[in-house]
C-alpha cells in the first residue's frame, strides 16, 4: 500500500498516519489516520484479489490524488484513475496556462477585403 501522507510505507509493516505534532492540524489528521485505516482494512480483505492493493498518492505535477490497485509481486500498476495520459494532459495545460477566453471572430465578423 502507498499512501502518500509524509509516511512512508514499507509492505509488512504497521501503517502509522502523521503524529499530531507534524504541523498537521487535528482535522487533518484525524482524516488521514481514517484513510489509512480504510485503505488497510480494504488491502486486508482481499477485495481486489489476490496479491493486489490500493493505493493512494499525490502526483507531483500536478497535485492532483491519484488511485492506484497494484499488483504486489511485481509492482505493477494494474489501475490507475486518473490515468497517466490525463496526468500529463493536465499538467501540460498548467504549464501552458490559462486559455484566452477572448472570442475568435466568425468569418460574418471578420472584415474581409478582396
């Protein structure tokens, strides 16, 4: 299981959510710890079958959640949403910034001369 939350998660071992003094407020937390909990006992059950978990991450570009169900023997990602293609496209438009939202004119606009 991954769960991006400042912890890192070692297969096999407990799972623990940030302590109340990371400069995390209680809220916060209390949220983290329940979906740590949550992720645990969907992982524990055996749900997504055999030798599979789900994880949750924060893509770094652009920082958007990410859910994953991964094959544990090989590390495979088996699914992803969103997927990696609108990862990219995504962080391809916050690069590229915002669209003008100026109106194109139509051509029964647009002074033509000939």
């Amino acid at each position: 299981m991954q769960i991006d939350i400042g912890v890192p998660y070692v297969p096999g071992e407990p799972i623990q959510a940030p302590a109340s003094n990371s400069g995390v407020s209680g809220k916060l937390v209390t949220e983290r710890r329940a979906l740590v909990g949550a992720v645990a006992a969907i992982n524990q059950s055996g749900a997504l079958g055999p030798q599979r978990e789900l994880s949750f991450l924060v893509d770094r570009a652009t920082r958007r959640l990410v859910v994953r169900i991964v094959d544990v023997g090989s590390g495979e990602v088996v699914s992803q949403i969103p997927s990696t293609e609108v990862l990219a496209m995504a962080s391809q438009s916050a690069r590229l910034g915002p669209v003008s939202s100026s109106p194109q004119p139509s051509l029964s606009e647009a002074n033509i001369t000939a």
